[in-house]
C-alpha cells in the first residue's frame, strides 16, 4: 500500500515505514502478523519519538470498535484503536465513565496505555491503571487474553508497543460524574513552591501552566460537583475562559468559569473535534517523586533562561503510584513537569539536555511518548528484566521491537 504515514501528529517526528498494512479483521491482521518479520502498530500518531517507528506499519482504523459493556456493568471492553472520544460516547449512553483522561480525548486507548499516559489528580493512576483485560495478537499471530488474576498482568499494560497488537481492551468503569472547571491566575513562583501540596489537593484533577517566565502562571482545577469549594490562596480566579497555551483561542479548550458538565468534557484540557494544544510543537515530560517536587522545581526554575523562548507552554500534574512494571509511577507518586515546545528540534535537543541535567539528583524518568535524551532507562525500571521475559514470551522473534527500543530499554 502506498499511502501510509509519514510523521507524527505535529509533523515534528519522520516515520521510516516503507509499506503499511490495514487489516479488517482479525483473521487478516493476525495473518499479516504471522507473516511478518518486522511490523509496528500505529496508534493516533500523537508521540514525539522512535516508539512507534518500524518497517511496516500496522494501521487499525479499517477494523471495528465493537464496544461491550460487562455483565455486571462495572466494565467496558472496546478495541484497542478506539480514541478516548469515542469510548466516551460509547459510556455516556450507559450513564459511564473511567477515572481520569489525558489532556486530549483525540488519543488511542492502546497507544495511550503503551506510554504511560496520564491526566492529573494526586489519587488518580496513570490511564493504564483502568485496563482488567487486554486482547493481544502475539508474535505468532495467535490471540493472547490476559486479565487482572494473571501474574504478569502488572507487566503488559504500559506495553511499549512491544508485545504484540493490541486488539482489545478491558476497563474498570463507574458512574458517569459531573466536573467543574476553573482557572486562576496571577499564580507567584513562591507560592506555587511553598503551598505545592495544598494546590494539588485543591480539586480531583489538578494542572498548573506556566510560561516559565516571571511568573508561575495559572491553576486549572477540575473539582468533581460532589467536592466542596477549595480556597486558592495567592491566586484569582480567571473572568473569561483561556486556553492553555496563552493567547489561543479558548474556544478549543474545555468549558471553564465553573460551568458543571461530563466528566468527558471537563477532565481533558482540549474538546474533541476541535485542535489540542497549538499543533506545530515538540513535546517533553519528566516524573519526579512527590518528595522531589519541590527541589525539581527549584532546581528548573534557577536554570529556566536557558529555555524559556522555547517554550509554548508548561504544565505540572501530579499522577498517583501504580504496580505497573513498566510505568514511571511504579510504586512512586509524582510530580509531571511537562514541556510543550516550538518546533525546532536542534534548539529543543539542547534545551532537554539542560534539563535532564537540572534533574538528574530527583530519580526523574521520561515520559515514554515524548522527547528524551537518556538512552538505558533499565536500569531505572525494577522490572525491566521481567517485562524483557514477557515480551520473550510474547514476540520471541522481536516482531514488534524496533532500534529505539532497543536503545532505550535494551
Ligand atoms: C497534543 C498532545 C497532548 C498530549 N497530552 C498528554 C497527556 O495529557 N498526558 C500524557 O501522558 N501524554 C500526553 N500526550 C502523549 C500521548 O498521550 C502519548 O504519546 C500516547 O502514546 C499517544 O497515543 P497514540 O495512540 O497516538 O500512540 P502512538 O504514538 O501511535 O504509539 C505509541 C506506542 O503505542 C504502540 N501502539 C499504539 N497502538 C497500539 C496497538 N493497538 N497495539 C500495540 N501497540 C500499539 C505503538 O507501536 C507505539 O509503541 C499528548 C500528546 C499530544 C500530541
């Protein structure tokens, strides 16, 4: 097939695949797997690096979603391509929800679980902290269901597109819930530093954007309509609606000024249907340990004229520990400090190595999908050497294992 992807979502990234293949059903995508030698899923295309970079891609969108609530109503399944957008309207006509969303709901479920994805909220895991079930087509076209009692579960949902293709998922859903949304503004760089923990626990999901200049910046808080009003001290609330990146049009950020409405249409910080964030960008993300918050801060505000021209917008979320092997949240609860850049790659390189060296004494990890210089992160991961067992098992001819992979987790 001739027409298939050549870059990511922001054009900031190069594909090298040479074919791409579009399976409709599961019998051919199986096929097409058992008779691959080298083959990369393709998810949305919203990362920044090699992840999802290969030979062949694998594309899903010719395949159907087929959503299915669970008998006892506490979980739904869907394919694994589906978008956040669209398990959502699935779940809103069973009056459903899942605990917490990305900034956007444009993104795949399976690409979004692969990397680790997350939203905010001290108490809410990262996205992969959901899934109950995943249906995988492993190395050798065979389908392999896994679910919460098997004992390498912990280990296959932050995947790294490295086991297999992903072709279904099973999430743990509750009742549908009403989220308000406001913004304050005038945020100082003290009282960010000196109250962090009282303005993470201002609300369920709570995000900070700063421009990195004088000025910390604003606080986007999320309150379900169950939680009572929080005070915000040091900062005042917004009187018109903003977008996250200052100076673009609010109209394609989610509804503010403390009108309730969906969990759907409040949690993400962009409304489906219309652009995320700017769209001509690069992106970064690190997670530090709660306890380091504040240092890493510290440490990246003394250094932030180094980088701060290249800066769209930043962003703090906290993002709750999880058991998952392969996430930055194992066992830790964090902090994200999070970077959307202009695109231009060089000066972008120079200024996350700059970073990754201000951080470098806070046990700070990458995010998976974004753009990083470190090259073994194993050694960070308690569990690499059990996930490299598993994707043995799974893809023993390394299938689905490309060069960054390699350099990154070897
Ligand atoms: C505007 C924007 C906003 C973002 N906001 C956030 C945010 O709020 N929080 C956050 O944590 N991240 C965020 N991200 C990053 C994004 O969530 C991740 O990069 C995520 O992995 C993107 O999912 P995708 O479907 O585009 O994956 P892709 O980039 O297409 O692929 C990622 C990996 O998943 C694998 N994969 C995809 N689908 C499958 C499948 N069906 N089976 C097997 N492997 C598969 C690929 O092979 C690859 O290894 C944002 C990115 C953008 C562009």
């Amino acid at each position: 097939m001739t027409d298939f992807p050549r870059t990511n979502w922001s054009k900031s990234f190069r594909y090298q695949f040479r074919n791409c293949i579009r399976p409709t059903s599961i019998d051919a995508l199986c096929d097409a797997v058992r008779s691959a030698t080298k083959i990369k899923v393709l998810g949305s295309g919203h990362s920044f690096n090699a992840i999802a970079d290969g030979d062949v891609a694998v594309v899903l969108n010719a395949m159907p979603f087929a959503p299915e609530i669970g008998d006892d109503g506490k979980k739904v399944s869907i394919a694994g391509h589906a978008t956040y957008g669209d398990l959502a309207r699935f779940l809103h006509l069973h009056g459903l929800a899942v605990h917490n969303l990305a900034s956007l709901p444009h993104i795949s479920i399976a690409g979004a679980i692969a990397t680790a994805t997350h939203g905010s909220g001290n108490l809410n895991g990262n996205l992969a902290t959901a899934v109950c079930g995943l249906e995988f087509v492993g190395g050798d076209g065979r389908i392999i269901r896994v679910e919460r009692t098997d004992p390498d579960f912990d280990g296959m949902l932050v995947h790294l597109g490295a086991l297999g293709v992903v072709t279904r998922v099973t999430l743990d859903v509750q009742p549908a819930f009403q989220v308000r949304q406001n913004v304050y503004e005038g945020l100082s760089w003290s009282t960010l530093l000196d109250n962090l923990d009282e303005i993470f626990a201002a609300g369920y999901s709570v995000s900070v954007f700063t421009g990195w200049g004088d000025e910390a910046g604003q606080i986007w808080v999320k309150a379900t309509t169950d939680e009572g009003t929080h005070s915000i001290r040091g900062a005042t609330p917004a009187a018109v609606k903003r977008h996250p990146i200052i100076g673009l049009d609010p109209v394609n950020a989610t509804d503010q000024l403390g009108e309730p409405g969906l969990w759907s249409d409040r949690l993400p910080h962009f409304r489906i249907g219309f652009m995320p964030s700017s769209g001509e960008e690069i992106q970064s993300e690190f997670h530090v340990p709660r306890r380091h918050a504040v240092a890493a801060l510290e440490a990246l505000v003394a250094v932030r004229h180094s980088f701060s021209h290249l800066i769209q917008a930043g962003e703090f979320r906290t993002v709750g520990a999880d058991r998952l092997w392969m996430s930055p949240q194992y066992q830790r609860d964090t902090l994200s400090i999070h970077f959307t850049w202009r695109r231009d790659a060089a000066a972008v390189d120079q200024a996350v190595s700059q970073i990754e060296a201000a951080l470098a004494p806070y046990e700070a990890l990458p995010h998976w999908g974004k753009v990083f210089s470190a090259r073994d992160l194993s050694e960070h991961y308690p569990m690499a050497s059990a996930f490299k067992k598993v994707r043995e098992r799974m893809d023993p001819e390394r299938k689905f294992w490309n060069e960054w992979l390699d350099r990154i987790i070897g």
